[in-house]
C-alpha cells in the first residue's frame, strides 16, 4: 500500500504518525504470531512521547473541524441534486481520483472538493439517510493486534476520550440532511442511534479515508430503506427468516461492512456483512475472516470467537464483492467488538481502535464490570473442574496404558523362557548319587519333594561326606552356605545350611538342608555348595535342579497361566512403587507445607511492629481491623493518614478506599481501620497516605507497595510465566554456584504454581549426559547469519530449550571457554530473545543471571520490545560483581528489578557506581538449597539415614564411614573438621592452612576437599598434605567428588568457611543441614546465615522466628560461630570457642547440632521473596 505525498496510509493519522504506529519490521515479527495472540495482545507497537501526544490531538481537532465544515456544505447544497445525477457524478469523480491517483497527481482535500460541489446550482431530490453505514477502510496490511485483548475486563477505550468528545453523524454515503450527533464512547464507530458504522477521519494533510481508494465513490445514492426490523418486538425480530442479501447490500457498494440488524440485540443472530473490495487491507485475500466477542473482548459468543466470512449472494454491482458471517449475541452482551483478518497476520482493526457496535439488552457497562467477581469465581471453579477432569482422563488413560504394558512385558518375559527352557533344562535333575564299588550308590544332594514346581518352597539336603568337600570338618557355630541362583544365575543369594535335625553323622553321610522357594518364573536352579573359600560346584559345571509344569497341566497351558501372573506381578509390583512414591510426594509436600506456613508466620510477625491485622490471617469474605504504626515511616508526623488499596495485586474490580484510619488513643501508637474482604480476594493491597487523593507523602513500602495474603479465597492466584536465560544449570551445566541457584530457584517457584522455563546454550558435551535422552527437536529460524536450532528436554523438572546456533560457538567441552566468552553469550542472549519472538512467547518476566546473560535486558528493550516481544518486564541477579562490571551495570540500568544473592552482599556493592544510581530498584535475597538433594534422612550416599532426633548416631556411623573411606585414625572420637570448597582467595586459603595446623594442635581430624586452579596455590597445598599425613589425622582429596561431599558433611562436626569475600556461600548452609556447625567469617552471605551463639541471639530470633525480644521469649536461634578480622588470631577466636564447647560440653554441642538441622535453608522463603520481586517489576 502506498500514498501521496503528505498523506496518510492509515485513516485518521498523518504520514509520519503512521510510520510510527507499525514499522514495516514491527509488523513482520507480529505476523509469526498466533490469531488467538494478536487478538489478545495490546496494541503496544507505538512509544509515544509528550510532544508526540500532543500533535495527535491537533490533528484530531483539525480533523473534526474540517469534517464539519464538509457536512454544513453538503446538507446545504447537494440535497437538491437528484438521484440519477448523484449517482452519475460519483461514479465520474471515482473515475477521475482513480486516474489522478495512478498518475501521481494530488488530491484535494475534502473541504475543496465540498466548495466544488457547492458551486453547483442543479436542482434535485434530497437524498434520504440510510439504516446503517461504514464509510472508509482502515487497518493495516501488516499484523496489527486489536486495541483491546480478549481477557481484559477493563474499558481499554477511554484513552481516546480526551481527543474527540463527538463527532457528527455520517455525511457520506447516505447524506443526512440533518446529522445527529453521535457520542464517541471511545470507540470509534460506536453510535447511539441504532447505527453501525466507521466514521470517515481524513488526516490533516490529505483526503478522508472514504477517498483513498479510486473504486470509491465520492457520493451514492441513498439505498432504499430496508425492514430491519426496528418497530417490531424482539422476539418477532428473533423469528423473522434473513432477508435477501441482495435487497440488503443494494446501494452500498463502497460500504465496508454492515451488520443486520443494524444494531445487535441480546440472544439474536446478527449477520456481518464485509465488502472486500471496498478493503485495501484484505481485497485480495483469498480468506476472510471476523474475530468477535462482547463485552471488551471478555465475552465469546457461543458461535465462537473465529468465524469464516463466506462469499455471500449480493450481485457484484459496481465492484462490491460482499462475504458474511453469523453471530449469535449472548443474553450478557452489552457491546460487541470485532476485527477483520485473513487468518494468517494481515488485520483490519480499525486503525487500532477495534471495530464496536452497542447492543440492545438488559446488561450495560457497569453491571458487566460490578458482576466480574462473581464470573471470576465462576471461571475460577470451571478451570478446575476441568483440570480434574482432564486429569481423571489422563489418569485412566495411563492406567490403561500400563495394563498394557505390563501384559506386554509378561508376554515378552515368558516368551523368552519358552524359548531358552529347552537349554536350561539341559543337565537338570531332581538328585544325585554317586556309585560306589559295591553297586551301590551314594546320594550326594536330593529335594524335598523329590519334583519342584513353579512357586513352592522346598528343601535341599547336602551330604557333605559324598562330595568333593568330605575331607571337611565343620565344627560347631560354623555353617556351610547354599549359593543358588535362578535361571543360569539370575538374581544370586546366599542361603546358611544347617545340620539336619536327628541325623547322626557317619564316614558316609553328612547331612546339611536349606530352605528354598521357587520362584514363578524358574525353570531352572543352578547352585554350588560352599565353606568359605572351598567350592563343590560340580567340577565348575554348577548343579542344576529342573523345575516341572504344574500338576495335571500342559506346558502351554502353564505358559499361559504364567503370563497371567506376571502381569498381575508387574502390575502390583508397580502400584507399590507408585503408592510408595506418593507417600514420599505426600511427605515432601507436608513438610514444604509447614516451612510455608513458618515462613508466613515469620513474616507476618516481622511486619507486626508496623503492619497487622485483628485476627493475625485474614479471611477472605470477612471483615478485619487494620493497625497501622507510622513511628519509622515518612508518615511520623501525619495529622491524618487514609489507606488506599486493593486486592487480588491491583487485579481485583472493586478498590479499597480510601478509607481514614482511627487514630491512636492515649499512649498506643497504632492506627486503625475494619475493612471488608471479598470473598474472592487472595491479595491485601496497601498503600498509606496523609491526603485522601492528589499530593502528598506516601508510604508504599520502598515502591514494592504492601501485601497481605488472604486464606479461604474462592481465587486462586494465576502463576505468572517467569523464563530464566543462563549459561549454567545444575546438574547437566554446572560450573558454580550459579547452576545450583538456576535449577533450585526455579523448581521453588514453579512449586508455588509458576510456569517455569529455562534458555541454555545447547553444549557438545550434552550429547554424553544421561539425563538429556529424552531431548526433542523444538524449532529452528534463520538468525545473526546463521541457522538456529532449538531442542527442549525436561531437566528436574523444570523446560528447559537449548539454543545450538551452527556458527559453532557452543561446539566446545565446556561451559567457558576463554577470551571470546562475551561474543559467545552475547550471541546467545539475542538468539535466545529471538527464539522467544519467533515462537510467539509472551513471558511475563526475563530472568537473567551474572555477567554471561547481562545482555538479555539491553537488547530487549532496544531490539525485541519495540518490535513483538511486548509482554516481558526483565529482572536480574548479580552472583559476583567482580566480574563484568560494565555489563552489570548496564544491565542494572536496563532491568526493572536487579537482585544480588544475600541482603549483606547488596548492601556491602551497593555504593559501586556501576549500581548506586538504581538502588531503588536493588534487592538482597539470599540464596537456599535443595533440601530434596541435600537430605539426610534420604541422602543415597549415606549408610545411615538420620535426623534431628538421632544426629548423634546418625553423625557417628558417617565418621566412622568416612575414616574407612580416607584410612584416618578412628582409635578414639574426636572433632573432625572440614573444608569443602575452591582454593582460591577468594575462599581465604592462607586461613585455611591456618585452621588445618589449628585442628590437630586442638586434637580434632582435618579433612579438605576440593582443587585449586592456579597451580601455584595447589602446590602449596600439596606440600600441607605431605606434612599432615603422618599421623594419620587429615586427609586432601584434590578432585571434587559428588558421594564423597555428602559423606563429608553428614561426617564432619564443624565446618570451616573462612572465606575474605561470600556474595552468599552455599557450604554453611548445606552443613547444617546435616548437623555441622559452621564456622565462618561475617561477610556478605555468611553473615546473613550463620548467627554467633554467643552475641548474635537477638539477631538470630529476629531473622529466624521473626521475634523483637528474645529474652523474654526465651529463644535461641543461633547456629554457629563467627569471626570478622581476616588473620590467623581472628579465626583461632572463633575455632577455639568451637573446640571448647566440643570438650567441654558435649551435651550442649549435640543440642546445637540438633538445632541447627531444623532450621529452614530451603529455598521457601527466598522463592516467596523472588515472586515479590517478580510481581514487583510486572508492576514498575
């Protein structure tokens, strides 16, 4: 589509404010998108700044005054002009635009052309108004999403209330002689006079909209009024049969579309009538269709939101080419909304205003909007009941599944027994008998019975003296053992054999029985006979007992009857397995349940001294008392102070105040106010103010606003949809920490009810990870000069896609590689913004991590926002600031949150300048771990599962594990220290030389594990492990190693971080999960973590439990020892306090022990604190 000089291809908009609306590369990545997508979206494809808001609203005024000037010519002069003359006169000047178009020659405005027509003086016939009219086309050849998306519940129109108040009835076609006003409602083309139509907008600087296309006419005749049924009843109207199309479109050949009736009434039909020749936007496309719902696109009709337009029997009179559609309007339908498509990008949305007719019903706007908790609700227990019967489908389509798949493996497994039956049943016998020199024979092993069938238990005698083995004497205590094993040694088992009762040995018998059960599936046993290292194994051949079908039955039929019980086996052998894993989902969920609640708990009682409510949890369709303390908020000094809230996280229709708050009486420091819930709150929403509106001091909580939750609500909260970039991810791409916070962060949330998805580069060294054999092909585009492709594969639960761009920047065995390390991620960063455009991904929120993913905020709001990718808002975490300081900051500037792994480390980078001008929007959040991993009382690695209530015995039998395992010393039960951790300085290695030497002098083990990557630093600690070996009390293991760290930590009493720096620290927290006290230096993480037991108790009860005075609740939350200087002294001040405690007062240690393993390190609170954050940018 092209235009003249100056003008505007888009109707009702200048040239340049076009170009601003849809740039041809904004309207190609929006066509990628879904139909379902685009009519959702808001349109968000313009920034627009004051001044360019303020030119928009002098051409509208220009517009509209030129329009008048237009109407008051017309209505005067044209009236007397007759029919055939009208008609004749369009069609000439149609022919003429045409042809000055196609020459390149400018048109003229619309006021000139009026001032023509004016000047003619032939009488004629007024020209009667039509029923219905639509005047011009609008849109765009490009994807354009409508003005307001399907699900929002709000009016999205009243923007455009401020532009044009009024605007006058249609001139043309039609040519009222006495134009009534029309209220604009914000939305253009609404009418209230029962009149469906576009209104005709020109721009400033060219010709209306209705003159752009040549096989328009300027003027039309009237077209004879039709029966439309507006004096009848509505149910008469409701059984009237269609009229005739083509009576119906007579005259209206340079309409755009029409509905009939012309206005639409609850529970009727209405017919949409389109003429695509009349459209620039769709006149060639071979598909038309009409997206419709009511009610601020909320509402779908039952005849359904997408609706195929059908070429319809109007004749093709002067170039019409008109397709309908029905539509059933629904009883609660107080407006109807629709947009024009060809199914595939191209829409025609009324330049982005949506196209709006009212209807005619008991339902108006505000009723709609008072009734949208109900359909909330409503909604709310439709979703789940779906859910549960999709899931009850799923459910037993599995089971059917399984059925069939347990049958096939018992068809599979008694197929291959029939078939190697005849092999091991070779040299099988139910006894055996040695013959002797005087023709008699000697039995060497028989059963009892004498014939074995499948599933019965028997008895097998030895006699020990007809053997090889009859030179042995077993003497009283001592046993000899049946080795058995079934079908050729399948499944092998030791069984002890006694002496038969009553039997009285001789030099030629000797007998000895064992109990055996034969096992369903056996066709053979094979077994040898042993005493310790001395075999009868039938000259290495092994004996064989042969087993027999069951009486009376043929071997097929006893082959089918084994199919049957295998099956049964598999099935119970499965349901066991899943009824075990559902006690263990069940406990994992009860115990995340409980550290929920405690979390809450904490929280509320940490907010108690400025924020509560009466009762403590508030309930939803309740009342509740409010008490507010302004003492420590910029509120201090308020005369009066009034609340103005919300619910449901500002979501909610019905607004909280502002309510003024009681103030306090007498020495109480408290304001107060009852509020009532609504039932379908989830959500307190709170901000404090001293005015009741307008100017004045606020206290919303640092920006964050404050937040309530609600119990018993008839809503739950939606999940938002959060997708984190990284280059790291435990356990498939770990390097650090990093890795570790990516998978766990992300299982929390998504265990909160989040959707969670995960970017990686796609590594070469993926291809040799079990874990990633279920990976599946996903996408794949063309991108930065070469092809991108993406697979996907479930990793701990959590999506995860992989970006392999085949330039071979990810073609490596590792996850770093070198110098050209920020080429790399930041080529995946634009990839992986890309991979979200290109599929028509709208996340809600873009996580990003450290130096290697600080590119995704920049290029998002420079390259994808602008242009599709409209939805995300991007929060980023820093891991360590000491690298990539440039990148951080300009990912800082860019994001709307920014997180660092621990309050302390915020605090103590905060003043860099790379962060100190966005401080507002910069939160500390300590990292947790994975408690499902890091688990003593299920801990794999462990012989002994133990917890709180047995630490001692549990922390025993790993020590004694773990000095087998590194050959230490275990003649006595002494402190055993460790170390796990990089040696780098980072880590403080000069003081953990230091506390090695320490250990030993206090008479504790020592053991290290971990490596050093400069080499200098690992050979000086080779040479400290040379040293300590001798006695046999420290071990170094300089390679990391998985089983060995879980030994380590359930082993060791006391854990050492000394570290100089710690953004946050994993190992404290993963010790005291096992019950080993740390001892670290207060920095960052760890002074967030660990609380010295002998001055940090107040601080501990107030982290911990949420208590302002620990004294008289008599709470002691400490959990280790502390030191802050970073020399030899400092850490002897907090070690040896460790020893002491340890010799001196064992009792107690224990009970620190004890304590220490109950408190909460997961990641419950810190996820709760993430999804603040996240709510928090969505809202910035």
């Amino acid at each position: 589509m092209s235009g003249l000089p100056g003008t505007s291809v888009f109707p009702g908009f200048s040239a340049p404010h076009a170009q601003r609306c849809c740039t041809s590369l904004q309207a190609a990545k929006l066509a990628k998108h879904s139909p379902q997508l685009r009519a959702q979206a808001k349109s968000q494809t313009v920034v627009q700044d004051k001044e360019g808001h303020a030119t928009e609203l002098q051409e509208a005024e220009h517009v509209r005054l030129e329009n008048e000037k237009l109407r008051e010519v017309l209505a005067a002069k044209v009236a007397a002009l007759e029919q055939a003359k009208a008609e004749a006169l369009a069609q000439q000047f149609a022919e003429l635009n045409r042809k000055a178009t196609l020459l390149g020659a400018s048109v003229q405005s619309p006021f000139d052309q009026a001032k023509a027509l004016a000047a003619m003086e032939t009488p004629a016939k007024a020209a009667e108004p039509s029923a219905t009219a639509v005047g011009h086309k609008s849109g765009s050849k490009k994807a354009r999403k409508p003005r307001a998306a399907p699900s929002t519940a709000t009016n999205t129109h009243k923007g455009q209330q401020d532009v044009q108040k009024a605007v006058p009835g249609p001139i043309l076609p039609g040519l009222d002689t006495e134009p009534q006003e029309q209220a604009f409602n914000g939305n253009h083309g609404s009418s209230s006079s029962a009149e469906t139509h576009a209104e005709m907008q020109p721009s400033s600087s060219g010709p209306p909209a209705s003159l752009h296309s040549s096989a328009q006419p300027l003027l039309t005749p009237p077209a004879p009024i039709q029966d439309n049924g507006a004096g009848r009843s509505r149910p008469e109207q409701a059984t009237q049969s269609p009229a005739d199309a083509a009576s119906l479109c007579q005259g209206r050949s340079h309409w755009l579309y029409f509905l009939h009736p012309a206005q639409p009434a609850e529970s009727q039909t209405v017919t949409i009538y389109f003429n695509r020749n009349t459209s620039d936007i769709l006149r060639y496309s071979a598909r038309v269709e009409v997206h419709v719902k009511f009610n601020s696109w909320e509402l779908e009709s039952s005849s359904g939101a997408w609706l195929d337009l059908r070429p319809s029997s109007a004749p093709h009179d002067h170039g019409a080419d008109w397709w309908s559609a029905e539509v059933t309007v629904p009883s609660d339908a107080y407006e109807m909304n629709y947009i024009f498509s060809d199914g595939v990008g191209t829409t025609d949305n009324n330049g982005g205003l949506d196209y709006l007719s009212e209807v005619d019903g008991h339902m108006t706007r505000q009723a709609w909007t008072e009734a949208a908790p109900e359909r909330m609700v409503e909604a709310e227990e439709r979703r789940k009941a779906e859910e549960r019967r999709l899931w009850e489908k799923a459910e037993q389509e599995r089971q059917v599944h399984l059925a069939a798949q347990d049958l096939e493996q018992a068809q599979h497994a008694v197929a291959y027994l029939r078939n190697i039956r005849p092999h091991l049943m070779k040299g099988a016998m139910s006894s055996l008998s040695y013959p002797q020199a005087d023709g008699q024979s000697t039995p060497v092993w028989q059963t009892v019975p004498p014939v074995l069938h499948p599933g019965m238990p028997a008895k097998l005698l030895y006699n020990l003296r007809a053997g090889p083995l009859n030179w042995l004497t077993v003497d009283e205590g001592q046993h000899l053992v049946l080795h058995l094993g079934h079908n050729e040694w399948e499944k092998p088992t030791d069984v002890e054999m006694r002496r038969v009762e009553g039997h009285r040995s001789n030099d030629l018998e000797d007998w000895w029985e064992a109990d055996i059960t034969v096992g369903r599936t056996d066709m053979a046993i094979s077994f040898v006979i042993k005493f310790w290292e001395h075999f009868d194994n039938n000259n290495e051949q092994s004996y064989k007992l042969g087993i027999s079908p069951p009486d009376d039955m043929a071997e097929e039929d006893w082959f089918k009857q084994l199919t049957e019980r295998l099956q049964e086996a598999h099935h119970e052998s499965r349901k066991q397995a899943e009824q075990q894993e559902a006690r263990k989902a069940r406990r994992r969920s009860d115990q995340r349940a409980a550290v929920e609640a405690k979390v809450k708990a904490v929280k509320r009682r940490q907010l108690h001294h400025m924020l509560y409510t009466q009762p403590s949890s508030v309930l939803a369709g309740s009342s509740v008392t409010l008490f507010y303390n302004p003492t420590n908020t910029n509120l201090s000094q308020a005369a009066r102070i009034f609340v103005h809230g919300g619910w449901n996280r500002w979501t909610h229709p019905k607004a909280l105040g502002p309510l003024e708050l009681s103030p306090p009486q007498g020495a109480e420091q408290r304001w107060s106010v009852t509020i009532e819930v609504p039932a379908n709150a989830y959500k307190m929403d709170l901000v404090f103010a001293d005015v009741e509106s307008g100017d004045g001091n606020y206290d919303n909580c640092g920006g964050a606003d404050y937040h309530l939750p609600v119990e018993g609500s008839k809503l739950s909260e939606p999940g938002l949809y959060i997708a984190q970039i990284a280059v790291e991810m435990a356990p498939i791409c770990k390097v650090g920490g990093l890795g570790d916070v990516v998978t766990a962060l992300g299982r929390a949330v998504k265990e909160q009810g989040h959707h969670m998805e995960i970017i990686l580069p796609r590594y070469d060294f993926f291809l040799q990870s079990p874990l990633l054999g279920a990976t599946r092909y996903e996408t794949e585009f063309d991108w930065g000069g070469c092809r991108v492709f993406v697979s996907s594969c479930t990793v701990e639960g959590l999506t995860c896609f992989f970006i392999e761009p085949q330039n071979g920047m990810f073609h490596h065995s590792g996850v770093y590689k070198g110098n050209d390390d920020a080429v790399r991620f930041d080529f995946f960063c634009k990839a992986a913004l890309e991979f979200l455009l290109q599929t028509g991904r709208q996340p809600d929120i873009l996580h990003c991590h450290d130096w290697s993913t600080a590119g995704v905020a920049q290029s998002f709001w420079q390259d994808y926002q602008p242009y599709g990718l409209w939805r995300p808002k991007v929060v980023f975490t820093i891991h360590n600031a000491d690298f990539g300081m440039a990148r951080l900051g300009s990912a800082a500037h860019h994001c709307q949150r920014f997180t660092t792994v621990s309050p302390s480390y915020a605090f103590e980078i905060g003043g860099l300048p790379a962060f100190s001008g966005h401080v507002s929007k910069f939160f500390g959040i300590r990292n947790g771990i994975d408690t499902d991993i890091w688990d003593p009382q299920n801990d794999p690695f462990l012989a002994r599962h133990y917890g709180p209530e047995d630490v001692v015995e549990g922390k025993r039998a790993a020590r004694i594990a773990l000095r087998n395992t590194l050959g230490l010393t275990d003649w006595e039960d002494r402190p055993l220290v460790g170390v796990i951790t990089r040696l780098t300085a980072q880590k403080g290695i000069q003081l953990i030389k230091h506390g090695a030497w320490r250990t030993r002098d206090r008479g504790g083990q020592f053991v290290l594990l971990g490596s050093a990557p400069d080499p200098k630093v690992q050979a000086e600690f080779d040479g400290l492990a040379g040293q300590m070996s001798g006695d046999a009390n420290a071990a170094f293991c300089f390679s990391f190693d998985e089983p060995l760290s879980h030994l380590i930590y359930a082993a060791c009493d006391i854990v050492l971080v000394p570290s100089i720096f710690e953004p946050c620290g994993l190992t404290q927290l993963i010790a005291m999960r096992y019950g080993t006290i740390p001892v670290v230096r207060s920095t960052g993480g760890l002074h967030d973590t660990v609380f010295d037991v002998d001055w940090d108790k107040g601080r501990a009860a107030w982290e911990l439990e949420g208590c302002a005075d620990w004294q008289m609740e008599q709470i002691d939350a400490t959990n280790g020892f502390a030191f802050d200087g970073t020399d030899a002294g400092a850490l002897d001040s907090a070690l040896n306090r460790a020893f002491d405690a340890y010799w001196n007062d064992r009792q107690w240690f224990h009970s620190l022990q004890a304590r220490v393993m109950r408190q909460d390190w997961s990641w419950a609170r810190p996820a709760l604190d993430y999804i603040d954050v996240y709510h928090s940018a969505m809202t910035s």
